[in-house]
C-alpha cells in the first residue's frame, strides 16, 4: 500500500516536475498549489477551488493550512516572473492549468458546467488567463527558453463525456498559449496508452490517486505523474 500523503510535508508529494528534475539533473521550482485556477495563478484574490479559496467558503485555505513546495506569498505569476528575473539559467517552464477553472464551474453555476453557454464562458476565461500568464513570462521576465504546455489526461477513456470535457479543457488552455513560442506535451495520449490494459479506466490502471473513502481522485498517481513527466520528456529539447 502507498502511504497516505503527508499535507505537511510537500517533499513527500512527488510529481512530474520532481521526477523531470532527477531525469535531467535540474534544479525545479515548483510553485503548484492544489486548487488552483487560471485566475488564482494570476491574483490571489480570484476564484480557487481550494489554493486560496473555495466555491462554498466552507474550509480554509490549502495555503493556509499546508505549506507548498515553494515558500512564497502573493500570487504563482508574481513568484514565476521574481524567479526567471533572479535565475537567467533556466532551461525549462511547465504549465498545466485549466482543470480547477472547469471543476469551479461544476460548483457554482445553475448546470453544472453542463451547458454549452457555461463551458464556452469558462474556456474563454482559461484562454484568456492563459494569454496573460505566458505573455508575462516572454515580456515581462524576458524569458526566451522552452516553454511547453501540458495537455490534460481523461479521468476515464471509456466515457466518451469524460473524454470531451478533458479535451475541451486542454483546447482552452492550448488556444491561450499558441501566440507564446511553446511546446504541446501528450498528457491525454499518455495516460490513454496507460489505461489501454484496464479498458480505458484510469482509476483501475492505477493512474490516479486513491481515496481512503474508496475509488480514486482525479490527480495523478506516482504512476500517473511519471506518465506526464515522459509526455514532457518527448517535447523537450535539453542537453
């Protein structure tokens, strides 16, 4: 059995940046914050479903209660830019947003993200977060390195539904980043070459974190996470 994560100590959460780092023997800053939007990665002040804030107000904050993997305040932008600023070495930016946009959705709005009107407000909304993002960190930072955007995986290949919220949300994401000089890592490809074995179910092939109330999240496992590391690892270009 994996151990249950331990929220207080963010070493113990190993993901794709981490296992990309060991693979390449970089330094990683990983700024993530569990809950985050596109909004919230810009102004610590937008809607989160969870970094931050959240939908119903009901709990505290992620940042309140855990510490990151990076100790900073203020917004992840305003962390990235004083970072690329301080660090003219850096060979590699990710970014991966998007999802927690849509999950807010799901929450707040009267379908349930189900409508055509909702999922076109909150794709433009990502689209458009995602210009402000990256246009910061090519004209603002200076940074002319990669850049590579990773495309979200789907919660379950076999459903068709599943399938196209997972690519309506790395269409939003990918519409934004196009103008910015970027790369597409295969996130969704991955994980459906990963399922295949277990009928297309994520949860099943392991790929996705486990609850303790049983089924699984939708973050990726350790399994999942290096599946999205290798994703990035075919896009990049380092020596």
């Amino acid at each position: 059995m994996v151990p249950p994560p331990n929220y207080h100590n963010a070493a113990s959460f190993i993901a794709c940046p981490q296992i990309l780092g060991e693979e390449y023997h970089l330094s990683v800053a990983n700024a993530s914050c569990p809950g985050e939007t596109s909004a919230s990665l810009i102004n610590t002040s937008a809607q989160s479903n969870g970094c931050e804030n959240n939908p119903s107000h009901s709990s505290a904050s992620y940042r309140t209660l855990f510490p990151l993997h990076e100790k900073y305040s203020g917004p992840q932008l305003a962390y990235a830019l004083s970072y690329l600023h301080n660090h003219h070495n850096v060979r590699l930016v990710s970014l991966m947003i998007g999802a927690n946009d849509f999950f807010v959705c799901e929450e707040t709005t009267s379908a349930g993200c189900a409508s055509s009107s909702e999922q076109a407000a909150t794709s433009a909304t990502v689209t458009k977060n995602v210009k402000t993002i990256l246009s910061a960190i090519r004209n603002k930072a200076h940074y002319t390195g990669q850049i590579v955007v990773l495309n979200y995986y789907s919660l379950d290949y076999a459903s068709a539904a599943v399938n196209a919220q997972s690519q309506l949300v790395s269409q939003a994401e990918d519409a934004g980043a196009r103008p910015f000089d970027v790369e597409f890592a295969d996130g969704y490809g991955e994980f459906q070459a990963g399922a295949l074995h277990s009928g297309g179910n994520t949860c099943i092939a392991g790929l996705l974190t486990m609850l303790s109330t049983g089924g699984c999240g939708v973050h990726p496992s350790y399994s999942g996470q290096g599946l999205l590391a290798q994703a990035v690892a075919k896009t990049i270009k380092l020596s």
